[in-house]
C-alpha cells in the first residue's frame, strides 16, 4: 500500500487507516468481541495498513487497552495515533494523560499525539508547549489535530502538525467548503475519519 510522510518527520503512513472507537464497548457501537478486535488489527497490519487510531476517551481507555494488547510484539510495524481530550488541553494534564495512554498503550512512545477536540478556552499555545517537551524526552513523535475548524486550524499554522482529522465521506462534505482549505493553507493535511459514515456507506 502506498505510504506518504507525516511532515517531513520521517514517520510513513499507509493511506488508509484502522479506526479502534468501536473495539472500546463504548454505548454509540455496543459490546465488542476482543479477539475479533485484535484479529482486525494484525489483519489490517499484515495488509498494509499501519495507522493505528484511538483515543482515551474511546470507552474511557478500553480502546487504547486492546490495542495495547494487539501491537505486543508488533509495535514497529504499526504507526499508533492517539488522542488528548478537550477538557485536558492544559499543560500538565496533557503530560498525565499521555503517561497514562503510554501506559495502556503498553508502549514507550506514541507516533501520533492528537488534540481530539480544540477548544477556545485553552489557548494552543499552551498545549503544544507540553507537545514540545514530550516529543524532547521521545514520548510523542508528532502532534496532530482531530476536528479543527476553520479559526483553529488557521491558528495552528505556526506549528507542526502532522494532520487534521475531519469526518468526511460521500454524505458528509460540509468541510470542503472552508475546513479543508483552512487547513491546506495552514499546511497541515488532511485525513478523513468515518468514510463510511459509521458503516450506513457500506451497503449492509
């Protein structure tokens, strides 16, 4: 599978990537079989797919657990992106939150470190200062973005960032119209989450 750089960070993703939100039991999916869910994972790996997504509020940790537990063994063949939630934007509780998904990631660094949702209460400034001192001790590689609008992402030119994750698929286009251009200015590029629309695309 064709694989492109992350901002010239030397990190290679597949361009296609495995979404874990619904590996956690959270209510929106129901209850996950977990040896389906880590079957899906060396599936996707042993196929080309290396971007591994999840975040610590998918099932409060439960996502970031089972992929812990699928990349054993496995972890340099896998790029792993996780994400820092809105109400932990601030300096010191992005450092514990990352200790605490490196933890269940059960791995010692993370590729790709996200903002899951920006929020105007926090300045940026803030958060990718503690971004900035985890790539320094090698816990974080690159940060990214996931749900940027407009206003945030042109504020975020003046950073490395890996990407602005937008949902965006054939029934859900509104961030072509300023999103996806905002960003493109900003320098960041984009990735779509939920291009199946949370499966209605798949024809099932």
């Amino acid at each position: 599978m064709k694989k492109s750089e992350l901002r010239k960070s030397g990190i290679m993703v597949s361009g296609l990537a495995l979404g874990t939100w619904a590996y956690s039991g959270a209510a929106l999916w129901g209850a996950s079989d977990n040896a389906a869910a880590l079957d899906t994972i060396h599936f996707a790996l042993e196929h080309g797919v290396n971007l591994i997504d999840t975040a610590d509020r998918y099932g409060d940790g439960k996502s970031e657990e089972v992929v812990g537990e699928a990349l054993k063994g496995r972890r340099d063949k896998a790029v792993l992106a996780t994400k820092v939630y809105t109400d932990k934007l601030r300096y010191d509780d992005v450092i514990a939150c990352c200790e605490a998904s490196l933890k269940r990631l059960q791995t010692d660094y993370i590729d790709l470190y996200q903002i899951h949702w920006p929020t105007p209460d926090i300045p940026v400034a803030e958060t990718f200062r503690a971004f900035e001192d985890l790539k320094k001790a090698g816990k974080i590689r690159i940060a990214g973005v996931c749900n940027a609008g407009k206003g945030c992402a042109a504020s975020l030119a003046e950073y490395e960032v890996a990407m602005n994750q937008l949902p965006y698929s054939l029934i859900w286009r509104i961030v072509e119209k300023e999103v996806v251009p905002a960003s493109l200015a900003a320098g960041m590029p984009v990735c779509a989450y939920s291009p199946l629309a949370q499966g209605l695309l798949t024809g099932k």
